[in-house]
C-alpha cells in the first residue's frame, strides 16, 4: 500500500470512528430539552441515584486502588511462578459477562456462600446492600487500574531504581519517591478508567445488589428500569449519565500532571 492510499485509508477510518462514537451521543442529546434535564436532575429519584453512583463508584475506585497498587507492583517488579497465570486470572473480568460475574459475586458472598457463611453467624449481610455494588464496581473495574499501573512501573527506567537502592533506599521508599512520582500519568489514567467502569456497571450490580432505590440503584439501573416504563425518562437519565461522565473524565483530564522524568 502506498502512502497516500494509507493516507486516505486513514482518513476514512477516522471518519468512521468518529461517527460511531458521536452518533449515539448526539442521538441521545437532540432528543432532549434542556429544561427536561433540568427537572429530571431536581427529582428525588434521579437525584438519589446519581448520589449513589458518584458514592459508590468514588468507593470503588478507592478500594482498587488500595488492594491494585501491591499487585500492579508485584507484577511489574517480581519473578515468581504462576504469574502467567495470575495475570490472566486478574484480567479475567474484562472478558467475563458481568452478569456471571454477579452470580459469582453472589455464591461468593451470600448468606451460604463461600465466604459468606463466615460473615453470616457475625450478622454481616452483604448482597443486596450498598457494600455490594461497591464489590461488584472495584471486580469488574479492578483490571483497567492494575494494568494502567503496572505499564507506568515497568516504564521507569531501571537506572532510578538503582540509583535509589545503592543509596539503601528499601524497595518502599523507593517505590513512594521514586517509582510513583514518574508513574502519576499512568495512574491518574487508571483510576480514570476504573472510575468510568465502576460508574457505568449494570450487570453484576444488578445480579449482586438488586435494585433498591437510594440503596443499590444507581443510574444504570434507574435508566433499565425506565426504560421499560417510560421511554422519555430513560433517554433524559442516559443523557444526564452521559454528561456527569463526560464532564468527571474531563476534569481529570484538566488536572495538572507531572511529566514523567523517567526517559532521558
């Protein structure tokens, strides 16, 4: 192929993403007012479970982070038999349903569960609870994070790592002062991920949490279940979704980087 049939094959390619991605955005926007959106977002319903999409997905990514960060680590700096294994097992969310995830979720954490038959004599419930659509959010989000993490690791460049251990930094201080530092990009860029994930899962949540109303119903479930009902209402809380998630993704986006150092 010559350069210039690439050139025009590239053009149209590019076309053609671009109105994949902004058809269906700007099919859901012309079909609402603006003052629609205006009286939906002012509604106790709409409100609550735009509440509890921000709350749980904040919590979730949160959670990732936390219980991420370690293992991102261990998979970008350690060795060991059975990683192959672990990082496929670790990725395995991003390919599975998530509704079999929710079953799993389910007989993992329900009343005769594998784990919650140990939570159950304690009085710990956890499906169908808002712990549970955080649960369900941090496994099916969890992979964007860890990956997104271990590539900005494994970019620092070793020399720093060096540097830092001739020094006798231990691996954590160089890891909070070095290591970090020049992965900002990579992680912000993660958490971003996990955090879109985690704000528009619908299928385990649904399968895990149910759908109680200012407990487990967020905006995903709110939009199915108007969806059947009023189709008015369904279009005017996909819109409301779609501009919450633009306008978040794109202010952390506008956050002050730094540039990683970590290629001279």
């Amino acid at each position: 192929m010559t350069e210039r049939a690439w050139r025009i094959w590239s053009g149209i390619a590019m076309a053609l993403t671009l109105g994949l991605l902004i058809c269906p955005v700007a099919a859901l926007i012309l079909r609402v007012p603006v003052g629609d959106l205006v009286e939906r977002l002012t509604s106790p319903l709409v409100a609550q479970a735009l509440w509890l999409s921000l709350l749980t997905s904040g919590a979730a990514t949160i959670l990732v982070a936390l219980l991420g960060l370690p293992v991102a680590y261990a998979l970008a700096m350690w060795t060991f038999p059975g990683k192959r294994g672990l990082e496929a097992l670790i990725d395995l969310p991003m390919v599975l349903p998530p509704t079999v995830a929710g079953v799993g979720l389910l007989l993992a954490f329900g009343r005769v569960g594998l784990l919650g038959r140990f939570l159950a004599p304690y009085g710990i419930t956890i499906p169908f609870t808002t712990v549970a659509v955080i649960l369900a959010q941090a496994f099916v989000a969890g992979p964007f994070f860890i990956t997104a993490t271990r590539a900005g690791l494994e970019s620092v460049e070793s020399k720093y790592v060096q540097a830092a251990a001739t020094l006798r930094a231990s691996p954590v201080y160089t890891l909070v002062h070095v290591q970090l530092p020049l992965s900002v990009p990579a992680l912000l860029a993660g958490a971003a991920m996990t955090w879109a994930r985690a704000l528009g899962e619908f299928g385990a949540t649904i399968t895990f949490a149910g759908n109680l109303p200012g407990v487990t119903q967020t905006m995903p479930l709110a939009v199915y279940i108007a969806l059947q009902t009023d189709l008015a209402a369904a279009i005017t809380l996909s819109v409301i979704l779609l501009v919450v998630s633009f306008a978040l993704l794109l202010a952390l986006r506008a956050l002050p980087v730094p540039r990683a150092r970590g290629r001279s």
